[in-house]
C-alpha cells in the first residue's frame, strides 16, 4: 500500500493510498451491500479504512490551521475535498502545493444543496453548532443555514443571500453576493462563505447579530458520519435533469401524471461508475410551497422507514427532483404493479396465500407505529408487489412494499379535511366530527384493505364517490357483508376493527400477531 507521509506542526500522520481503499470499498460493497441494489451505499471510509489509518487521523492537535485541521480530522469520507480522485491528480505534487480549487458554478459547491424545505434542513443536516449549508427555497432565494451557538436549543439561523448591485463604490455596477442587509460582500458565493469562514473576528456574528459561526460545511452524504445511524442523503436529489430520461406516460389524473422512466446515476471517484435505474416518475401538477413540503416529507417518512425496519418495506422514494417547475417524485418500479393487479392475475391464489401477504402487510404497518409514523391513506392500490431472486431457496419471491406514504406524517396524528379526502370509502366514520387521522383510523382502513385482498372489492362498491361521505354520516354503523366462508377468527377480527368506537378496535401489533398465530396453524396442518 503506498502510504503519504505529512507533516503539520511538528504532527506526522500517516494516509491511505485512496485508491486501494476504494477497491475494498467496491468488493465490501458487493458481500454487504443491499440485496435490490437500492441507493443506500455506506461510504468506503466506513468499510474499507485501514486502522493504523484511524491512528493517523486521530493525532491531529486543536493548533492546526483550518485547512490541515480539515484534512486530518475529516479524512473519514471520500466525498469530502480532496477525494480519491483529488488525490489521484495530486499525487507527485508537495503538500504545499495542494490547494483546493474554487468551484466554477455554484453546483460544484460541495455544500450547496439546491431547493430544499427548511425544515427538512433543520431535522436532517445540522446537528452540531457551527455546521453550515446553502440552499434554496421553493421561492427560489438563495440562504446560508447555520447551527447557532445559542444555549439551550441551539436553533438553526437562516440567512438571506441576495446577487444584486450593492452600490458600495461609487458607479460600480457589478453584481455581488451578500447576506441581506450586511456589508461584506464578493463576486462569487464561494468567496463570500469563505470571507466568513476565515475571518479573525468572526463577522457573520457581527453582522447579524446572532451567535453563529461557520465551523464546518455540511455536504449530502454528512461526512458519511451517520452512515450506521441514518438514512443517507447523497443519492436521493436529483441535481440535473439530464440523468432522467422520462419514457411513456402510464396514467394522468388532478394532481399528477405518473411515467416510466430511467434514471442515470453516476459515481465519481479514481473511476467513473455509472449505472441505470428504471423508476416510476410522478410529476406533480401543482406548484407550490405545500407540494413542494409534501415531496420532501415523503421522500424523509419513507427513507427512515427502509433504513429502520428494512428495505423490503416501505415502496423506496428513488429520488426527489425540485430543480424548476414541475416538480417530481420517482419511485422503485415494481414487475407486478399494484397488490390489487397482482391479485387480479393470480386468482388462483388460496386464502393461505392471501392471509400471508395480508401478514407482512400488518408487520411493517405496526414497526412504522413504532416509529410514530401513521399511514393516512391505507388501501390495496397503495401496496405494490415486486419479484425478487431469493439467493437462499434459490427461487423468486414476491415482496411487499407498502406505498402511498404522501399523506403520512410522523406523528400520532394529522387533521383532515373529510370533504377533500381523496380516500373517503376508508375513512372511519368519527373523522367526519373529529376531523382527525391517528393509528386508530389507520386500523380502521387496513380492515377495509383485508376486505380487499380477500374480495377483491373495494368498500362500498355499490355507492357513487359523491355519496359516500353521506352514506358515513347517515350510517355510521354500515359495513359491507363478510363472506361466509371466511374463518370466524378473521370475520372478528375485521369487525372488531370496523367498531364505531376507535377504542374498541384492536392495535395494529394485535393484527399482525393473530395473523402470525393462524398462519402458523395452518402451515402445521
């Protein structure tokens, strides 16, 4: 392995030969990695780095200069300045002579993030005081995003940047950057962070009168220091349109238009890796600040999901792309569509079958109220099934993947509009008073799912949409027949979760338990 020897105050550290680390990186990837080849990659410094390497990175002294504290302390990431590429076209130049470049365009700024919702920010991406990004909103205005120093919360301090003519020189009429109503200014974004960053007195602080420092520039992957811990953002924003490739229109309605489509990924480091992925893309019809919110939300609520529970869970949110109007949201493509057409072309399926599927349905829907996430839209359209190799039985298997999670919340709650609601047949009748969703109206739902999956109706068939809401309201008590050859246990099951009154109905984990316990039963006879 060749090795670089350094010297920084006196302080010798020792790194690793870049790019044999990435090679061990590539074949841990391929013994580690996930099984669907989704986008979730652990970065190579967490896989691959040799220990005497960690020895190396953990000499640096708190007397070092910000650039050497940068590049001992932080070597834990190949996506951070200088990386393996970097390092490659480096090599065979002094140390003194490594100077990182200034970015060209803003999109080679390693911390600047596109559009991204504010609070998506602040619940995501800065966690320690002194972390900083850039970004935009849905208005498309530039800010800096900065973790306060302000004791006790340490909230997060977003700053307006503004490219205008400042005038601070007599008929000058060049452009500058600026944080909004402060002096300092420069003709790049670069510059004007990097003013901040170096200077001796701290003048962000000075200049808008909060306690903030730029300490540490957060980039998409976070340094790759919550790789175990986190979901990773790195792959999940599209930042140009070029690596989509939108393919036929599968289906149109109100609020969106859903395609097939391609999406192109590449890898940079010491070699280009670029692969393909076909994904369902939805492209929103409306443009605005609520859309724009809703996309993140369901992009955070699905990706935690998969990176707690697991990746045959929830239906994985390919990527979000907000660069300019429209915007959209892809999804993994799954062979067989939706649970209701899987059903629909394999009617010979018997009631073992379908009480296994309805199983695996309740097991994620009860981990993601472990996690206070409730649902909000549950019905059979909303699960897709897709076909898996499985390497053990060395046969394929059909997995599960509960979608439609752009209503969901992570809370235990979330106030509805019944009138507006695009799944009025599954609501349970108290929403009509309390205008409320919570677990309890989730049960309520997944019992009209099970009805689904069995019957393959849905509920209230024979009532028009407009007079369902009508028929709740005059009704309230009024369910649809179960069939007779359903076994008692399931037929009280389900109408103890269609009960008017929510504390009656059983508990998700119940659910899935019972369909645990008689699954068993009947593999056994």
């Amino acid at each position: 392995m060749d090795l670089f020897l350094l010297t920084s105050n006196s302080s010798f550290f020792l790194l690793a030969n870049f790019e044999q680390e990435t090679r061990l990186f590539e074949s841990n990837l391929e013994e580690n990695g996930s099984d669907d080849g989704e986008l979730d990659r652990p970065c190579p410094r967490t896989l691959g780095l040799s220990s005497h390497v960690h020895l190396a990175l953990g000499n640096a002294t708190s007397s070092s200069s910000p650039t050497e504290h940068f590049f001992c302390l932080k070597r834990k990431c190949e996506h951070t300045w200088p990386t393996p590429a970097d390092i490659a076209g480096l090599k065979g130049k002094p140390r003194s002579q490594w100077v990182r470049p200034e970015p060209q365009s803003m999109q080679e700024i390693d911390c600047y993030f596109g559009r991204i919702p504010q609070w998506y920010i602040e619940e995501k991406f800065l966690k320690e005081p002194g972390e900083f990004l850039l970004s935009r909103g849905h208005d498309n205005k530039l800010r800096l995003s900065v973790k306060s120093n302000e004791q006790p919360d340490y909230p997060c301090v977003h700053l307006p940047i503004e490219f205008a003519q400042t005038h601070q020189v007599r008929g000058d009429r060049n452009m500058y950057y600026r944080i909004v109503n402060t002096a300092l200014q420069s003709r790049s974004l670069w510059g004007l962070v990097q003013a901040y960053r170096t200077s001796n007195c701290n003048l962000l602080s000075l200049n808008v009168k909060r306690d903030v420092e730029l300490r540490e520039e957060v980039i998409p992957c976070q340094g790759c220091k919550y790789v175990k811990t986190e979901y990773s953002f790195m792959y999940v924003q599209v930042r140009r349109l070029s690596e989509i490739d939108i393919g036929d229109m599968i289906s149109e309605g109100e609020r969106c238009k859903v395609y097939k489509a391609i999406r192109n990924i590449t890898r940079k480091g010491v070699v280009v890796d670029t692969w393909q992925r076909p994904i369902i893309l939805k492209e929103l019809i409306d443009y605005n600040v609520e859309v724009f919110d809703s996309i993140y939300r369901e992009m955070h609520i699905v990706n935690t999901i998969r990176h707690e529970i697991g990746w045959d869970t929830a239906l994985n949110v390919e990527a979000v792309v907000t660069i300019n109007r429209p915007y959209y949201i892809a999804y993994k493509l799954c062979k067989c569509g939706s649970l209701l057409q899987y059903l629909e072309a394999n009617s010979s399926f018997d009631f073992s079958t379908k009480s296994a599927i309805v199983q695996d349905i309740a097991c994620t829907l009860h981990h993601c109220l472990k996690l206070n996430i409730i649902h909000c839209n549950l019905r059979a359209k909303n699960i897709f099934v897709d076909i898996k190799e499985d390497s053990a039985a060395k046969k394929e298997r059909a997995v599960y993947y509960v979608g439609g999670f752009h209503l969901a919340v992570m809370t235990r709650s979330r106030k509805v509009d019944p009138e507006k609601s695009r799944n009025r047949r599954w609501l349970a009748p108290e929403v009509l008073t309390t205008k409320t969703l919570n677990p309890e109206t989730d049960v309520y739902a997944f019992a009209w799912l099970i009805y689904e999956v069995f019957t393959l109706q849905m509920p209230f068939a024979h009532i028009a949409d407009e007079d369902v809401l009508k028929n709740l309201a005059e009704s309230p008590d009024a369910r649809a027949d179960l069939p007779s050859d359903w076994p008692q246990w399931l037929i009280e099951l389900v109408t103890n979760a269609w009960d008017t009154d929510p504390a009656k109905r059983p508990k998700m984990v119940d659910i899935w338990r019972e369909f645990r316990k008689r699954n068993k039963e009947l593999k056994a006879t």
